[in-house]
C-alpha cells in the first residue's frame, strides 16, 4: 500500500513544542510518511531559530519558507498572512502531499488553511473549537469552517464544532498532542537544565522556588501593550523572585512588549530575572511543571498547566472563554492584583493534576486518523 | 459630525452588478463617505474591464489593484488570495477606513476580509449564512467566522449564522441589494440592449425568445470542467435557439471551461451563439428577466432569477444546498437531463416573483447599519 | 568530487529551446548535477504549458512556480518580477545551487538574477552584451551588472560587456545554444510536423511555401500594440499566403495583440492561416528553416535564422541595434511596407548561413565553464 | 503649465537624511509637485521609525508600505525586494508620477527602478557610478542600466557611468545634496543634540571629545559579521572614550552585527557607549561633525565626511574603491589596525573641507533637471 504523505507546517517553537509527539507518531506510522516545512518564526534568530533543534531530534526537514514581515503591527501580521499563502501553495504544489496536519490558531496556521483548501488537499485541523480572545479567536473558528477533519482536546470543543455546522463523522475528540509530552518526559529539573540556553540576564537556580513569565501582545488590543506589561513588569519587579521570562511572540504588538521588557531591563537591571527565547519543548515542560507559579497569558499555562497542576496567574483578555482546570487565576492588567494572585498561588501550591485537555495519547490516536480518514473535499454545512 | 468612512473592494463584474445599490446608497448618506476600492478581475480585459463604466457610473475610484495571478487552477487560486493580502493591506492602511462591507464568498472577499481582521478594522459581511457547494462554501462560512456584522438575505441564512455562533445582535436582514436592482430597473428589452458590447458571434435579436448561459468552474472538482462544460454545449447545439453565452469567471478551471467554448466555436461555429464577456448590471438584468430560459451554474439565476421569475436550469453540484425558488430545476452534468429541463422550462414559461432573496430595499438599510453600527473589535463565539 | 549543483530556471517555452542544448551538456556532464526549475509562462495553458514537453525529453523536474499575473500590462509585469523573486528566493535556499545559470533578458531573467545576487550565488548569464530595443534592452545590461560570469555569442558582445566594465577573465566567447539546436538537428520538413499540435484554423500543408509570423508586444511602446499588429495582419491577409502565425509572449502589450488576432479572425476568418501556440523546439526550427520568410520581431528570426538562412522581415522597433546577417529586412509597422519586403524576401529565397550567432558548439563551452568558473562573489566595476 | 509630478521613495532614515534637501527643493519648484512614499525600514521602530520626524519637518506623506522581511540574511534580503516592487508598483500605478527620483543602491532602490522601469515611467537616478564593495556596487550599476537619467556627484562617476554606455546627454553631475545639508546648517553642538533620542546606555557629553561608530554588514560576506564587529569592539573598549554607536541598518547580516553589539553590552556594560538608532539628519551631521573620530563603514563618514573635514577610520571592505578624501585612513578588520588608526587620526585633527562629493548646490540643480529633463523611454547602449 502506497504511504499517505502528511505535511505538516512548523511555524514557531510553540508549534514545534506541541506537536512534536505527532511528528514522531506519523514517522513511526507504517502507512504514513511525513512532510516536515518548517518556517516563519521557526527560522529567525530573534524568535529562537529551531531548524537544528529540529534536526538533532532526528527529523528531516523537507523544505523551509520565509513569511513573516517586520514591523509586528496590524498590517504586516495580514501581510505575512497573505505572504504565507504565497510561500506555502508553492511548497504544497511541489510536495503533493496527501493530507494537511494544521494546529491551533495563529496567522500561520490561516494561511496553511487556505491554501490547502484552495488546492484542494485534505485539511485535519487540531484544537478546534476552542474558545479564546485575541484574534485567534476569529482565526481558530474560520480556520474550522475550511478543514475536513477535526481532532479536538476533549468532548466540550468537539461539541461546540458540531453546533459551529461541521459534520459529526469528521469531528474526533483525541486530546491535545502538548499532553502526550508532559505525560512522556522525566519533568524532574536539574540545574543544568537551563545550561543549553543563552539568555540575557543572571541565570537562576532551578531547584529553588522560581516564577516563569510568558505575556504576549492582544492584537484587538493593539497600541496597549506596552501599557499591559509595564503592570506585570511592576509586578514582578516587586515580587522580587527568581524569574524565568521568556519573549513573546511575533503577533502584531510583539514590539510593544519587547520594548517595555527593554526599558525595564535599561531602568533596574533585576538580577533576579533570567530571559530567555526559546527552549527544547522538553526543557520548556520542565520548567513550568516545577515553576512556583507561571504569569502571563501563554495557553500552556492552562494547557499543560492543567495536567502539570501548576499554579497560574493568566493576565487580561488573551485567555478569556477558554476552559480552565483549577490551577488558574486570572487577573487584569494590573500590578496589584498580580501581586495579589501570585502570592496567594505560591501560597497554595501545586493543584492535582487534570485531563481535561487530555490523557496524553493523543499523538496516536491523530497519526491513525490521518492514516485512515475519508475526505469529503466538498464541506457542507449540517443545517 | 464626522463622516464614516465605508470601503468596499470592486473585484468583478459580477461584484459591481450585485453592490451598486449598495454603493448609490452609501455615496448618498448623510454620515457616509464611500472609498471605493477597484480591483482584481475587474481590471482584466479578458473579464471585461469595469473601471470606466464604474466612473461613467459617477463614481470615484480611489485606489485600484492587481491580484489575480495566470493559471486559473488552484495553486493559482490560492496564491491569488495571498497576494490580494498583501495588495489589500497597504491599501487600507492608506485610505484608513472604519469599516471594511465586503460580500459574498470568493477568494477576493477572503482577502478582504484576513486583511480586514488582523488591521483591526470593522467587517461587514453581505450574504453569509447561505449554502452552496464549490470552494465558495466553506469560504463563506470562514469569512463569517472573522466578520463583525452580518447583513443577510433572509431569515433563513440569518438563523444559520446565529446557530453558527455569531452573536444575533450583530445579524442583521437586509434582503440581498441585488435585488433593488431588480426592483429599480426598467427591464424591458429593445433591440439595441446588446449593441454597446462587442462579443463574439452573431448577435442575436433578443426582443425574440433566446436563452442565457453562464457556468462557472467548480473549484472542488477541478479536472472535470472540460467534460462538465461539453454537456451543457451539446444541450444548447441540440436545441439551436439564440443563445447569449457569459464566459465563465476568474476562478480554478475557468481555463477549461474557455477551452471547451473556444473548441465547440472551432468545431461547430455556431451561428446561433454569441458569447459575451461583461455587461452593465441593468443590461444583464433585463437579459435575464426576458430570457426564455436561464441555463448553467450562476447564483444570479437563482437570486435575481427568483424575483424576476424567469426559469432557471442549474447544472452540477455549483448551487447544491442554496435555497430556490419555483423558477429552478436542478440537472445533472448530462446534455439528455439539461436538453429535457430546458424544453420543459421553456413551456413552463415565466414563474411568479418570489422575495425570498429581498424585497428591493437592502441597500438603504446596509447604508443604516454601516453608519450606525457598533462594532466589539474582539469577537467571541456565543456558546 | 562532490558535483556542482548547477540551478537553470526555465519559464517560458522560448527559454527551453534556446536552452535544451544546455540542459541536456549539463545532465552529461561528469562533474555537473542538473536543478531544474519550470515555471512562469511555462506552466501555463495560454502559453502552452511545457511541462510535458519537458519530461517526455527525459529532465527531471526538481520544482515548479507559478509568477505570472494576469493583465500583460506593465504594472502586472512589473509585480510578476516582484513575485519571481518571492517565489524563486525561496526555491534557491531549499535546492542550494552551487551555481545559477540565466539566460537573455525577460523579467523572469531579472527575477532569477535579484535572488541570485542578494543570496550570494554565483550566478552566470548568457546573450548579454547583445543589442536591442524594448524593456528587456534594460533588463539585459542590468542582469550583466549583477552577473559573476557571461557566455557571450559572439566577441561583439563579449567586448560590450568588458567596455561596460566587466572583468574579461569572466567573459567568454560560446557562441549561442541556439545554434546548436539548429545545427544537431534534421531540419527537412515532413507533412506531419505540425500534426502534433492543435492550433486554430485550418491546418496547412508545409510542404508546400509558407510564411511564420511572430510578433511580440514592444512594453516601451505599450499602447500601440493593436494598431502595430494590425498592420502586420493586413499585410498577411493581402499576401494569401499559408501562414502559420504564432502567438506572442507574455510581455506587457500581449493582451493587444491577442487582441488585434482575435478580431482579425472573427472578421476576416482567413482559411490560409493557422494560429499555434507552442512547438517543440526542434519542430520550431523546421518551421522557420522551411519558411519561404519569417514575419515579424522574434529574436529567432535573427539569431536561429542568420545559421539556417530564412529570410525575414523585422517589423518595429524590438530588435533594433541587434546584430543581424543578411537574411533580415527591417520595416516600420506598416503594412506597405511589410508587404513589399515579403514579396522581396520571397523572391530572393534562402540566404547562406552565417555562423555570427555560433557554430553550433555552445552548450558544451557552456558546461564546461560551470564545471570549472571560479567566482569572486564580490564584483567590482574594472574602472 | 501642469507641474510635473515628482514620485520620491524614503526607505530608510539615511535615505532621508540624504534627500531632505532635494524634498525641499521640489517641494518648493514653481513646475513641480512631491508624491512622498515613504516605507520599508523608514516604519520600523527597530530602525528608528521616522514618519513622524517626516511630518514635523513640514512634508505630507502620501503613501506609506511595508516590505522589509524579517531575517535579516541572503534570502529575507532578496525576498524584500521582490515584496518592495509588488508594494511600489501599486502606488505608482495610483500616484501616476510624471517621474521617480531614487537614489543609491540598496535594494529598496532597486525595487523602486524595477517597479518604474516596467511600467514606463521615467526614472531618474542619484549617485550612479560611484565604486564600492557589498551587493551594493552591483546593485548601483545595475540601476544606473534602468535609470533614465543620471545626477551625479562629481565628474569622476559621470564618467564612468558614459564609459558604462549611458548616453552623456542624460548624465548630470550635480554634486551630492547631502553635502547641501552639511553646507546648510549651523553645526556647532549643543549639549542637548542628544536630549531628544532615547539611547541605551548612559549619554555622554559631546561637547568634549568623542567618537562615532556606524558599521553596516557587508551583505557579500554574510556569515562574517559577528567576528568582523567584534573586532571592532574590542578596539573601542580599549579606547574607552565617550561614544555614540548608531545601530547598522536592515541589510543581510545586521542581526550578526546587532548580536555581538548586545553580546559586549550584557559582557562589558561599558560607560562611556551610549547607542543610538537614529536621528534627525541635521544632528546626524552635528555629530559627525564634531566627531574626535568616526568608524565603520558608513558612507557617509567619507561623503560627507570629506566636506565636514573630521577623521575617519574605515574598516573592511564595505567601501572599497570608492573615491575618498585625505580624512579617510582605511584598515582591516583588525582590533590593533582599527586602533593604531583611530589613536592616529584623533592626533591629526581634523582635515581641510574638501568638495569632492559637492559643493553645497545640488538640490537645486536636481530639481530643475526633474522639471526639465526630456526622457526617453527606450534606452539604448550607446556602443
């Protein structure tokens, strides 16, 4: 039997993190083949370049794509969308892929979307029917309207797809692949943990209490961001805890953020703040699952949270609706009530751990719906 | 008071035809002010050019653009969508309008729409909710999943868009404006309503009965259009009636389409035939509204055509799932079944008005709506 | 040793055969590993899509692209070399040629020029130093600029590229691969040449006298372009002559004289002339070695036709200052003027061949210097 | 009389710190009128986003875009090119400049000739024929082979760019306006010249002794950067004298550079570097003005550094071959060179003014050449 080719587009080091155990299920897939493109963000030195990490963890990268426009600002957020759908249908048009793997909501995750649906290729999208703020919420629901398939995180999600119109038969509930990691990996730290990684600032012990920050920019709420960090970064500064900050994301206000987190830095020099880019996703796990409390507004915090039972602070509208387990406290943009929310988390320490994002054997479970899923290319909504 | 200012992005014939009301109706508002946006296949003489009769209609382009990349096959498609991104992006970023009315559901409206989304800017969407089949179906549903306000046709498509998630005070009915039109328009034939376009053939004297044909590619079974089309040129080279034969539009596989026309003139160059590129809107209404038959895959055959009552005979999977009125009968890709359904419409004869699609007052209420509406930039799906 | 990567991008029928020749030197070639490119007019229908063409020869294809946009008006030409070098960048950095070889003076040469240049790949082009009118007179001398190495056709050429500044021990003298198409092939004409090809008339019988016409839009003089052709047109249809007419490329203008062919043939339906739009390149040379005259402003009525001796007749302003043997006559557009210099060609009959565009030798020279070329990536004007 | 539409591009703060006399020159021309676009890094806040400077200085923008690709590297570089000539040739197409003044040889330049070449609108070129190293030398030649007409800066590149083949009726030399800045302006310093810009690093005191330090990437040694500005480093820090350090612009390469400039902030934290993104060009000229030494590789350290008279030290390749005056003292990049160097030229002092790259008038001569200059649109070598 002739392997089904899967591509799949790695865009960030938060895609790569999350769905690396599919990248290994569809490798070790007797009737699959995987189609690696790694791009976007993945490949620039201000994001964290992953290409090696990628290729030291033993997979073959098919083809790489630039796409994403400086300026971190509405309009170029649309024109690396645009630029994505350029660089991808090229990519597709040479690899002929049988299926697309697409994930979650970002800008990258759109434009892999349209040009497989353009083209004519089988869509499954992961982590649909999700419920957030920031553009992505937009994002992640239109993406649903031009995907095929559908591997969602748990029962409410999958539900929430089937009122949206998709067909019941294309909607299977496997958990979210970000599990698979956190239940696969020895999450206990070392202090050499973050030895591999060059970050800016005085490194920290972490085999003592330590915070780990990760807030990225609101889209709908472009032109506030350096306002919203400033209040973390007050926060924070008071706290006066061992902290590991990472930098945010390239989505529009990305600027705003890494300006205030400069200036911060310019003005009190903390030396109890290591920041870094980026981490192997297994070191990334390690550090929130032993993190006294994580701040900011990063879905893992609530994701791999959840099933870690660490402690969180989420900060503002980025999370809004999303369903959380009960290591979550969320906040507005300010200093006092970070403060607040953070000491009373440390206070209370880690919470049981939940599955509500799933068991940890979603990897699976998608590698053999990708292998066996019949496609119907003409969608129609149910009702 | 300052004015609004309202954008709307021509991108073809058929765009313009269906928006003129619309754009009479925001020009005229005391709170409005029109930026009126020209591009895409409207620019193309081999889809006709519409930019002088646009200003010769009184109105002021304000920007114009190119996006649609050779090939008409899906690869092309797709990329067209990039680059209408890219295009789109700097042109709103000039012209800074408050809000963006885009419409109905092709690459060029998703274009519109992504650059809409990630700038932050206000969408209004015109004609979500509604059901067919080609590409155009999921894209619809992808465009209402990142538009703000919904101006629909009917009830129908209005509760389709509330039981996708949309909140129902962003729904508004409107009636679809092409109907005003329709509504508006003196649409008797005389002789001379085809002498101003300079089409191939003989032409034909249309105050004596004449069919009209217009099948459009279905992008979801690209491949077949060849094969599609010959039926339908059989079917009318059997019934050798005056035909007034539309090309087909700009998407994936308008080439095959084209080529199996231009092949069957080669072959039979039939004296009865005269192909068309472009129309006035109010030309191509009263060529349907006195047509003996309409014949093909065209949405205004079921819209307009269902106010006007003319018959309709809609061939393929293009129209699947849209609601229709008594002047439709739906065939097969198959001469026998197109051959019977036309000579059976034809002693039908003219059907009663149905107002399913709108009453013929859309256009003065979208102009309300877009000049009072208040937009939450951050959506959220309602359950 | 490791063989060079030798990257050449094909991208209009045109391309391929001047180049086959060196494809198949460099396939051959002990030391050298042929990337090859299609795209652009290559792949498309309009132009006759000669992917085929190209794999029935026996290349592999390593990627295709698409660049092309609709319009052939100089705004869309300008955005289609935009888009090459969008498209071409990311192919170079996924196939990593060790070197690039570029040929004569089309967007898609600059196209392929530009992401050579910025992305520090040896790049070496072929014809510069020739002459001529239009943009791509421009283009050529510019793509020069950029060039590490030039295989010149002839040493007129060559010392124009060293007066223009380059560096002479990157300046060599191989005569033009077109040459030894026309040299390596049996160029006798058989009553099936042409029964390959579909084109549009009645078919004509080439073994009996016959005329080629081949006239490109001139993008410097874009507008006139339907009034130029139709001089040409009224001169052909004056002559009665069998005509096999091919249709022009894709420049700015192309839409005008498509145009110009287009009424021409609903008016007048000549039944001596058949349009055609792409031939092997072999069967392109039986053409013209046979032709009773060439009409027209294709470079290969100059080039090809000074070795087989065709007589021609230039129209226009394209191939002004190209270097011309004695087989050519230069007109204005008009057609008295065209008229007069075909019936005078005709009646002088076929030249002798001049080897002032090579001797049929090219390819290999071309290959060798490949091979073996050492490039300072750092040019330096020599004054 | 129609006043001739002047089209001028701004990609960056040295382009405008460059043409601000020209902008005013034909701003204030009786026969013409500016379109101003400004774009590319000229948005960027990590480029010093300079807009509003723009606007203060009295000028109105007429269209602004974005097209730097984040990367900074061979592919990004050529890539934003290719998405520049898609962003230009919309805004021309929509201005309809009667002209298009650029200037250099970046490839914001090259976009804008490629975009004015194709769609024939006469381009005129500023500081054709100077010699240097980086892509920049074959990307100025390869202008100047566009370019309609040439303002030069002095007779030694006028006539290397006739000796190039261009038609010397269409070569003006006119001195480079930068140095009508320089010549224009009262240069004497002021303690508060830095006040306005928001540095890192503690400011210094410029009305006692200091240095300035640009140094750009060189794009042909990609790969070199972060060793070749270590080198550089070093020396200063051994110097330990107060200095302003401008970040490198946006070329292939500027991360390395910008990377080993924060690797020595976090490592050395020096007290007397204060780093600076941009400034108005008059404190620009201030402070070189004032300067105990400049180094690096910036041009203007030898253009207008020749005409303010303040020693230079150049380092590496960057600058090869271009013609410079006694105040340039060039080394490689060696710490003890670069070192020895600048420890010499501080001895020295500053030199005599020397007008080599013009006399203070250009502006004006420029402007009257755009309101008179007769174009030809086709080119022609004129051997």
């Amino acid at each position: 039997m002739k392997k089904r080719k899967i591509c799949v587009v790695i865009a960030s080091r938060v895609h790569y993190g999350r769905l690396k155990p599919v990248l290994e299920a569809i490798k070790q897939h007797p009737n699959l083949e995987l189609q690696l493109v790694v791009g976007a963000s993945a490949l620039l030195e201000r994001y964290g370049n992953i290409t090696q990490m990628i290729q030291q963890d033993g997979f073959t990268i098919n083809e790489t794509f630039h796409m994403i426009l400086e300026g971190e600002n509405p309009i170029t957020m649309a024109k690396s969308t645009g630029l994505g759908i350029l660089e991808l249908s090229t990519i597709f048009a040479n690899l002929k892929p049988d299926v697309i793997f697409t994930h979650a909501d970002r800008f990258e995750t759109l434009a892999t979307a349209i040009a497989a649906s353009y083209m004519n290729i089988p869509l499954v999208h992961n982590q649909g029917g999700e419920v957030t703020g920031s553009i992505d919420e937009s994002v992640r629901h239109a993406v649903t309207k031009l995907a095929h398939v559908h591997t969602t995180t748990n029962a409410e999600t999958s539900q929430r797809l089937i009122k949206m119109g998709e067909d019941p038969k294309t909607v299977f509930i496997t958990g979210c692949p970000s599990i698979d990691l956190a239940k696969g990996t020895d999450l206990s730290v070392t202090k050499n943990v973050l030895m591999n990684y060059k970050g800016v600032g005085n490194s920290i012990d972490i085999t003592q209490p330590y915070l780990v920050v990760l807030q990225h920019p609101v889209t709908t709420e472009y032109g506030n961001g350096l306002q919203q960090i400033n209040q973390t970064l007050q926060a924070i500064n008071e706290l006066k805890m061992p902290t590991i900050w990472l930098w945010p994301n390239v989505d529009a206000g990305s600027d705003e953020i890494s300006k205030g987190i400069r200036l911060f830095r310019e003005q009190h020099d903390p030396p109890f703040v290591y920041f870094l880019k980026n981490m192997h996703p297994e070191d990334y796990l390690k550090l929130i699952a032993n993190a006294s409390c994580c701040v900011g507004n990063s879905s893992s915090f609530i994701r791999e949270g959840s099933f870690l039972g660490t402690p969180a602070v989420i900060i503002g509208t980025r999370q809004q609706g999303r369903t959380k387990a009960k290591n979550v406290v969320e906040v507005d943009y300010d200093k006092q009530q970070i403060l607040d929310a953070v000491q009373a988390q440390i206070r209370h320490g880690k919470f049981p751990s939940d599955t509500m994002y799933g068991e940890g054997n979603a990897s699976k479970k998608i590698a053999d719906i990708l292998a066996t899923c019949r496609v119907n290319i003409q969608k129609r909504i149910q009702y």
